[in-house]
C-alpha cells in the first residue's frame, strides 16, 4: 500500500503528469539547458585532451548549479501545497477517514510532488553525456552530481511537506518553506564549491555524509508529519477556519504579538471598536484589521524568528566585521522581502472569488482604484514592517561604523532599493491575484515571475562574462533585478582600504526608473481590467 498500491500516489501522478502544462515546462527546461551548453560550448577545433581541460568541468559544474538551483526553488513550490490543498479543498478529513495508513499517505505525497521535478532531473543527463568528451570529468563525478540532487531535492520535498502539515494555508506552508530550504541550500552550494580543488573528496561526501544527513533530516520529519496525521489537532470544519486570536496568543509558544505595542502595532493595529470614519476607505480598514491575522499568528512567528536567526551572523559579518560586503547583507534583506511580499497580496482578489464574494464588492459605490489601493498599500504595510526588521541593523552599523559614513549617499541607495522592491514585488502578487482565479496559483506565477525579472538578469551576466566575455553591454542588463543595483552603488576605496567596490551608479537610476514604470504599468492594467469587470457586473 506503500508504494504500489498507493491510491493517493497514483492519483497524484495521473492529475500532474498529465497537464498541460507539466509538458511546457519539460520543454522549456530542457530547450534552456540545451541553449545553456550550445552557447557555453569551447570554440576551440583542437582541444588536448591530456592536459585535464577545465571545460568539460565547466560545463558539468553549470548543469550542476542550475539543477540545484532548480531543486531548490521549485521542490517548496511542488510540495508545499500537498496537504493544504487538501485542506483548502474540504477533503482533509475523508483523506483522514481512509484506510490508508498515515505513512503512506506522506509517502504518497512526498513521492508524487517530486517526480515532477525528478523528472526534470533526469532529462537533462543526455546533454550532460555530451560533455564527457571534453574530458576533465569522470562519468563517477556525473553520478555523483545527479545523487546529490536527488538527495537534496528529497530533502527540500520532506522539509515543504513537513511545514505543509503544520498550516492552513498553502501561501503560508510556502514561505515558511522557502526561509528553511534556501539557507540549507545555499550552505550546501559553500561546500561544494568550497571543494571544488578536492575532487575525490566531494565524491567521497557525495556518498557518504550527503546520504546522511538526508536521513538524519527527512527521518524524523517522516515520522513527525506521519504522527500528525494519525492525531490531527485541526480536524473538523464546525467554526474552526475562524482563527481566534486571543486564545493562539495565549497557546502561542515564541514570539508574541501585541497590538497595542510598538512595533506589532504598525502592522497589527488594534481591533475597531468605533464607526467608521466618512470618507474612508472601508476596503483599506478591513483587510488591514481583519484579514491579516486570516492565516494564524504561527506563520508570522515562524517567518520573524527565521529571519531573525539568519540575520544575527550574516550582519556580524558583512555590516561589521567586512563592510565593504555590505551589498550581500542587503541582497538578503531583498530576498527575504521576495518571498514574504507576496503572501499578503497574491490572495488578495482571488480570496474574493473563492468566497464568492468579489461580483458584491463590485456592485459597491466604491471605485476601482479605491479597492485596488486598499487592499496594496494593506498588503504592503505588513511586508514592508517585516522587511524593516532586517534593515535597520543597516542604519544601526552606520551609527556605529565609521566606514559608512563617508558612503551615505550608498546607504541612502540601499534601503531606497529595498523599499521600492517592496513595492514592486507587492503589486506584482497583486496584479498575479487581479489575474488569475486561485490563490495558490497567484501565489506559484507571483514567485515566478520574480524569479525571472529579478534573477535571470544576475544569471545571465555571470553567465556571460565567463562565456560571452567580448559583449561590452552585457553588465548594464543587471539594471532589470536589484540585486545588480545595490551591487552597483559605488563604497569609498579609501576609507574601505584594499577592498575597491568600484559601481556604476547609472545602473542604479536606470533600476529605479524601470521599477517606477513597471508599477504605474501593472496598476494601470490591473484598473483596466476592474473597470472591464465593473461595467460587465453593472
């Protein structure tokens, strides 16, 4: 019942494998991969094959990386709504009431919203068959690469399914997700880079410590996600969708969050007890008094308590101990925002429609532009306070640091950029909640799309200056994503001594104006699309 009689895998597996769009993203991977190695293939007509050429391991450490950047980004997304969606669809407790055991239901889950991804995986190993001729890699280190994968996809899959059993909500179970599958990913991309002169001992690691760990991790999750589900404590429908905060405030273990106190009050204002002002703007009221709190205060603890942790070391290195790494701090503060930002607005509209409710809030005096408003700036007051925790260590190593001081003008282009990314991946999701119909598929296209205007850029230049290096113009792309505008705010090199980052500050206004186009754009579609709605209800 565990594996070949399993009715959740095997349902599972057909309603995936056979969408549409499981075949679309097979094709464009593999067509991207393919391109990948056809531009980064040597030129040369006469290669020595003696010498250990170093483009067979180039080729083979960029197929790495992007499946492990594939893997870690996309096993959250797949497996994170596992058993939420269950959940969101009222099919949790018949899921439950089956005589399925408790173990084959996570296994099920787990197996089936990986293979996808495995199958990606695996699709990609005969273009890496074709840089064995190269030379300079082992078909040893081609298996041990696609072991290493797998093994952290499982990992990153136990972790999502995991934290999907201890929510509501997949927008909630995803971002949680993410804060602890991309720390884990990025320290094992350190390691395998840091080995990357030891060759037979990566091998050795990939082996023997990876498999390991993999165990250590994914067992005891295993078993906690399976016991859950034989003594579920959030089983039954009768009033219990309804969060009462009060008595999660009292059960609450951590953080606690009170909003008659500074900060919980600047994004958790107190309850209204009083009529509402005339002329204000009563979308604008309810969601930021009642929907925030909609998903628990669990997910908030968690994403603050993460955040916080892997804020403490990374601030004591790069603010203080090596200020001219101060950009990197930053890109994770921009990161960090990336994944929050569109928990509170990707649900915005869709929310509306899977309640039923979104023809009655367009037959209401109110305009467009006042729902739209309301429910972004809303959205974006909690991710931007959020946000802010992580950036005044910032402002607090410039009171403290002298090195800074003579840089203000580069402070001052720091939390600049974070604030109107905030904003920008805010309207993204809720331009993605206008467009589409469901929140978790708001969710998935926000994340994508996010992906691909803010990281592409980054990979497309480092790509190019190891492959396409006589392109002049190549650089000045990383104006798409912010993480190439903080990096390329100039530091003074003689208050930071030896360590010259020399910028290009044009590259920044060039970030800002196309940030500031690209939100008037999507508000000016998003209150076309209203007004289309509107006129059709009315």
């Amino acid at each position: 019942m565990y594996l070949r009689e399993n009715p959740v895998l095997q349902r599972e597996l057909l309603v995936n494998l056979r969408m549409h769009r499981a075949f679309l993203l097979l094709l464009t991977y593999v067509t991207l991969l393919s391109a990948v190695v056809l531009f980064a293939w040597p030129s040369a007509q006469r290669m020595d094959m003696s010498a250990n050429p170093e483009e067979g391991k180039t080729l083979v450490n960029l197929i790495f990386l992007e499946q492990y950047l594939l893997a870690s980004l996309m096993a959250p997304s797949f497996a994170a709504g596992a058993i939420t969606g269950e959940k969101e669809r009222k099919s949790y407790e018949m899921l439950l009431a089956s005589p399925l055991r408790p173990g084959a239901i996570v296994l099920g889950k787990l197996l089936a919203s990986l293979t996808h991804l495995a199958v990606l995986i695996f699709c990609s190993l005969p273009i890496v068959m074709l840089c064995l001729p190269l030379g300079g890699v082992s078909l040893y280190e081609v298996l041990a690469v696609y072991l290493a994968v797998i093994l952290s996809t499982i990992t990153f899959g136990m972790i999502s399914l995991a934290a999907s059993s201890y929510f509501r909500r997949t927008s909630s179970s995803l971002v949680v997700s993410y804060l602890l599958v991309l720390p884990l990913a990025l320290a094992g991309l350190f390691f395998w880079q840091a080995l990357a002169s030891r060759p037979t001992v990566r091998l050795l690691a990939c082996v023997t410590v990876l498999p390991a760990t993999t165990i250590a991790i994914c067992g005891p999750l295993f078993i906690a996600t399976s016991r859950r589900l034989l003594h579920p404590p959030d089983v039954g429908s009768e009033g219990k969708e309804v969060v009462d905060e009060e008595t999660e405030q009292r059960e609450a273990v951590g953080l606690i969050i009170q909003r008659d106190r500074f900060p919980d009050n600047l994004f958790a204002p107190a309850k209204r007890d009083d009529l509402l002002a005339d002329g204000a703007n009563p979308i604008f009221d309810k969601e930021m008094r009642s929907e925030i709190f909609a998903q628990g205060t669990l997910m908030l603890r968690v994403v603050i308590m993460v955040s916080m942790a892997l804020a403490v070391p990374m601030m004591a290195g790069f603010l203080f101990f090596w200020p001219d790494q101060a950009p990197w701090y930053v890109s994770y503060t921009i990161l960090f925002n990336m994944l929050v930002g569109p928990v509170f607005s990707a649900g915005s509209v869709t929310s509306e429609r899977e309640r039923e409710t979104l023809d009655l809030l367009l037959v209401t005096l109110l305009s467009p532009w006042q729902i739209l408003w309301g429910k972004l700036v809303s959205a974006l007051r909690v991710a931007t306070v959020l946000t802010c925790f992580l950036l005044w260590p910032l402002v607090l190593a410039c009171g403290l640091v002298s090195t800074y001081w003579p840089n203000w003008p580069s402070i001052l282009g720091y939390v600049a950029t974070v604030l109107l990314t905030s904003v920008t991946t805010s309207t993204l999701a809720l331009f993605c909640s206008v467009v589409f119909r469901k929140t978790s598929v708001a969710m998935m296209m926000s994340y994508l799309l996010m992906a691909i205007l803010f990281l592409t850029p980054i990979a497309v230049v480092e790509f190019g200056r190891g492959v396409l290096s006589d392109v002049p113009w190549l650089d000045r792309i990383s104006f798409l994503s912010p993480f190439g505008a903080v990096f390329s705010l100039p530091l003074n090199h003689r208050i930071l001594g030896d360590h010259v980052r020399v910028g290009d500050p044009m590259i920044w206004y060039s970030f800002v104006a196309f940030d500031l186009t690209l939100i008037v754009a999507l508000i000016v579609v998003m209150l076309w699309l209203f007004k289309v709605r509107w006129r059709v209800a009315s």
